[in-house]
C-alpha cells in the first residue's frame, strides 16, 4: 500500500512539469521541417496548391516546408504513408474527393477517411465544365438531355480515369437526368479531352484549368459548370442547376489532414496558418487564376463535409456498381 501512494505522489508531482513540457511543445512548434504529403505525381492541381500553400507556411513558421510527392494506388499509397506517420504535427497530406470515394470504390482499403485523420482545412473547390464536341447539335444542357434521350446508348462520354471525381459528376448526370450514357475511362484528363476534341467521345466533365482554353479557341462547346453556382473564370456559362438539372452541384475539392492524434493546440495553430495562407491576396489571386475558389474552414466544418461526401458518392457507386478493382 505505501508503494502504491509513494507512486501516486511521484505522478502527481511529475504532472505539472509534463503540462510545462506539452506547453513548451506546442510554443515552440514547429521546430523543424514541416512534410506535405501529396499523393499524386508531381505537376497536378494538388500538386500546386500544396506548393502555394507550403511557401506560405514556410514564410509564417520559418521552417523548411517539404513537399512529399507520392503517388499510386489511387492515393492510397500517400494516404496510407500519412496515417501512419506520428502525430505530431509534421506530417500534412493534401487530399483530393478520391479520398472520400476510395473506401467504396475499391474493396480493400486499409484506412477509414474519418477515423484515421483529422481534417485542417479545406482548402479549395473547383467546378467543372460540362462541355461537348462543336459537331454536337445541342447548346445548353437541357438539348444535351433531349438529344441524349433520343439517341440512347449512343451517346457517349469521357474521364480522367473511373471513380475519378468528373467520371462521378458524369454518372450523377446521367443518373438526375435519365439517360443511357456510355463510359470511356481514360488514364487521365489530357488523353480524355483529346478525344472529345477528335469527335470519338461526344462529350464529358473537365477541369476549368484543361477546358475553358479550348472551349475559348472553339475546339469545345461549354455547356455550363458543375456547381451551385456560375464561377469567376467563366461567369458566362450558366451551371447545370440553371441550364435544366435543378438541384444539381458537384465540386472537386482540396483539403489539408493530418494523421488523427495531433495536440489540440497543434491542430489549432495548423488551422490559423493554412487558412491565413489561403486567404493571403497573392495565393488566392493565383487560384483563382486556375479556376479554384480558395476554401479556408474551420476544422469542424471540413470533417462534417467529408464526412457528406463519403456517404454522397458512396451511395452512387454502389447505385452505379462502380468498381475500380
């Protein structure tokens, strides 16, 4: 019994210095080099916004910010190298929507994308670009969809890749608005638009950044975007809400994680920067150059919207029976 209280007093004399040590901690982060991990190639949208972000962070922390490009499996690969990576505060991944269509779309994942980590921020959403090839006699979504229904199974569409983000929006197209369209998955979105452009799809979901130029040079007809609403880049285009989809609203989006188990305070000063960064008039000008909307939240905020998109693009893929595998 002594021994036991003789411990209790030890514990409890050692506990305010712990608090003293965990505070010191979280002052002085960070106080080393921050990782960000992308688990994508690099050269993308993640890519660059990881980039932008990083040297904003660098410039407010004075630490060296590492950009971690890894990619394959789907993201799998970064996602799951984050996961395991200690928790504390050195180690960020920027995660694309496959992050919460992975865990339906492929039959083994060995994460959960709620469970396993804890959201900084989004970071940005960008629509797409519902466009079709010139020689398509339709100009506006709601033609689209009376030409598609009378030519059934005939027409067609392309994507970066299935499960891809723009390959969902195409099949929660299809899927809203009736129709009988046909896959044509590519290995990304370049060989994809390539085709459209060459009249062997007729038409599909592209990234502002890929086809507002060539729907300017006339090589693509833009028929709306994807979101809720019309998009500083292209304010000429109506959204597919407007154009005769009511209801319709899909964005790709960004955001910063962490692997779950991060100090409150470390989240919260991880929060404060990330969302300043996005915020700052330069980074943001550059985004919005590329056709994204800077998207700085809460953390609560971006946990309960990854948490929808889970559930949203799941219940389509099993709908769809989509399988990546």
């Amino acid at each position: 019994m002594h021994s036991r209280f003789a411990l209790i007093a030890i514990v409890a004399a050692l506990a305010p210095a712990a608090k003293v040590a965990v505070a010191q901690s979280t002052t002085q982060y960070p106080s080393k080099p921050i990782r960000i991990i992308v688990p994508f190639a690099p050269g993308g949208g993640t890519d660059l916004t990881a980039r932008l972000v990083g040297q904003r962070l660098a410039e407010r922390f004075s630490q060296p910010v590492i950009i971690d490009n890894r990619p394959g499996a789907g993201t799998m690969l970064g996602t799951e190298l984050t996961q395991k990576s200690a928790p504390d505060g050195y180690t960020l991944m920027i995660a694309s929507a496959s992050h919460a269509i992975n865990p339906t779309l492929y039959r083994k994942v060995n994460y959960d994308p709620i469970r396993d980590f804890a959201p900084v921020s989004l970071a940005i959403a960008f629509p797409f670009v519902l466009a079709v090839n010139p020689a398509m006699p339709v100009r506006g979504v709601k033609e689209l969809i009376a030409y598609a229904k009378a030519n059934a199974k005939r027409i067609n569409y392309a994507s970066s890749g299935t499960g891809a983000t723009n390959h969902l929006a195409a099949e929660l197209f299809k899927s809203m608005a009736g129709l009988d369209l046909q896959h044509i998955p590519y290995k990304g979105g370049g060989p994809a638009m390539n085709d459209v452009i060459g009249g062997q799809v007729s038409m599909m979901f592209g990234t502002v950044l890929e086809t507002m130029p060539q729907v300017r040079s006339g090589k693509l007809r833009g028929l709306a975007v994807s979101s809720a609403k019309r998009m500083s880049a292209a304010p000429e285009l109506p959204t597919i809400a407007e154009g005769g989809l009511p209801g319709y609203d899909v964005t790709g989006w960004y955001a910063f994680l962490a692997p779950v188990g991060v100090e409150r305070a470390v989240m919260t000063k991880l929060n404060l920067e990330v969302t300043g960064a996005l915020a700052f008039p330069a980074l943001k000008e550059k985004l919005l150059a590329l056709g994204a909307e800077p998207w700085p939240t809460s953390q609560s905020t971006a946990q309960t919207f990854i948490a929808s998109e889970v559930q949203r693009w799941g219940k389509l893929i099993q709908a769809a029976r989509i399988s990546a595998d």
